[in-house]
C-alpha cells in the first residue's frame, strides 16, 4: 500500500518527466531537509519507500515520532542530481503533511498526558489518505479509532434514528458482528448514556456534552458498569481538551488534528 501511494505521488508531479533533466547531464549530489520551525516527525515509512524507489540514500538525524526545533537538519540525501531535483517535492509534500498531523497531535497529547486519557482519531480523513493521515496521527502519540466502518459497530446518531429497541439489536448485533468486534453507542445526553449502557454497549461516546455532563455519566459509569469504557467527543480543541481530560474518561476523540492542521515549514537544500 505504501508503495503504491509513494508511486502515485511521484507520478502526479514528474508527469511525463522533469524538463530540467533535458537540458544538462547529471552529477553526483547532496541535500539536507532542514527544519525552518518546530515540529514532530512524520512520514518517514513513506520516504524510505520514495529513496528506494529512486534510488537515492536518505540519512536521518530525527526518526518518526522525535520533535525538532527550527534549525536543526532532519535529514541528508545523496543521490545523482537529476533524482534529488526530481523527488524533492514529492518528498517534502509527504513529510510536510504527515510532520504538520503529528505535529498538531502532539500538542493534544501533551495536554492530556498527565490525565492517563487516550486521544483518538476519527475517519474525518482526506478521501484515499486514510493510511497516510491516521499513521501521521500515530506518530504524534495517537491512538487510531476506527480505520473503517469494519473495525466496529458504531451506533451515531443517524443509526439510532432507525433502531426502535437498542438492547434488542444490540443482542441481535452479538450473533452477526465478529466476537472481537466492540459495539460503540453515541449519546448527546446523560440519559441517553445511561440507557446505552444498560443496553449492553461496550462503549459509550459522550457527544457534545459539556465536562461538567461527562462528569455525571462518569460517576454513573463507575456505579453501575465499571467495564464500560467512555469517550468524549465533538467539538474538541486545544482549549478544551483539558478540560475533557479531567473528567476521567478512557479517550478523547477529535478529527481536528488532522483536517485542521497548519503546515509546519521544512525545506530541502542542495549542498
């Protein structure tokens, strides 16, 4: 799969091949990719792929997953030139989107790290960019939620609409989902939480509730049905996020930290 994304990306920019190539003969060269403002690494799975692809050699100074500060050389190339010119990019697309996801991701971690909170993802994801943006999100300190509708039963809210009894098909569910499959049920109300769980949910999604709403549905949680897990969701920011942490729920889930990410600045440089 990676090999494939990393040749579609490659062939979207060379198109039929890089006119620069034409004109002169190709030397022996070298470049960095330096860092020109703060960040978290992401994506070096796929440009690892790109180097062997095209037959150059990438040396890392910084791995997927460590941060860097503006200045510092995230990585050296060597290769003819026509390669490094043709790739750079493609490359630095690559490592500029999935750097800026865990970059983002990153700052949402450190703030609910103390707490002992998981954050998630979402499939809010860029069509055909699922892999890509969720392993960036990985990198940041991320745990995927689901990849696809696959992964689990997820009852939202357009679901619930056509479910008359919840805890009839939810036991019907048990018969046809896959035995490792978790059933998730979201609530926009503390009642509606607690009829989820006394249906039989294995999680409960708090969404769009305020902290001081999830506070309740925790205490409920803690009660009555202790292996339950919770997740607040909707509407999760930077500003917010902590607040959520506090409550003691299992996870937080946000999609902001991918689709609201900000490119980071990187650049590559011939020596």
């Amino acid at each position: 799969m990676i090999k494939k994304f990393v040749k579609a990306a490659l062939e979207e920019d060379v198109g039929r091949g890089d006119l620069y190539a034409l004109v002169e003969p190709s030397i022996e060269a070298s470049a960095k990719i330096f860092a020109k403002s703060e960040g978290v690494v992401a994506g070096q799975a796929y440009i690892n792929m790109l180097a062997h692809l095209e037959k150059f050699e990438i040396i890392w100074n910084k791995q997927d997953a460590e941060t860097f500060v503006c200045g510092e050389i995230i990585a050296t190339l060597k290769g003819d030139s026509h390669t490094l010119l043709r790739i750079e990019r493609t490359l630095l697309n690559m490592l500029l989107h999935a750097s800026s996801i865990a970059t983002l991701t990153g700052k949402y971690v450190n703030l609910i790290e103390p707490y002992g909170v998981k954050l998630l993802d979402t499939r809010k994801t860029r069509p055909m960019l699922r892999v890509f943006e969720k392993y960036a999100s990985r990198c940041g300190g991320c745990v995927n939620h689901r990849m696809g509708l696959d992964d689990s039963l997820m009852l939202k809210d357009t679901h619930l609409r056509t479910i008359q009894d919840l805890k009839a098909y939810i036991e019907k569910a048990r018969k046809k989902i896959p035995f490792t499959a978790k059933i998730e049920v979201e609530a926009e109300t503390y009642e509606m939480a607690c009829h989820a769980m006394a249906c039989g949910s294995d999680i409960v999604m708090c969404d769009n509730m305020t902290p001081t709403q999830v506070v309740e549905v925790v205490r409920f949680r803690d009660a009555n049905y202790p292996h339950i897990l919770l997740e607040a969701s909707g509407n999760i920011s930077l500003e917010t996020i902590e607040s959520y942490a506090k409550t003691k729920v299992d996870a937080i889930s946000s999609g902001s930290m991918i689709h609201q990410a900000n490119w980071i600045d990187l650049s590559m440089k011939m020596d």
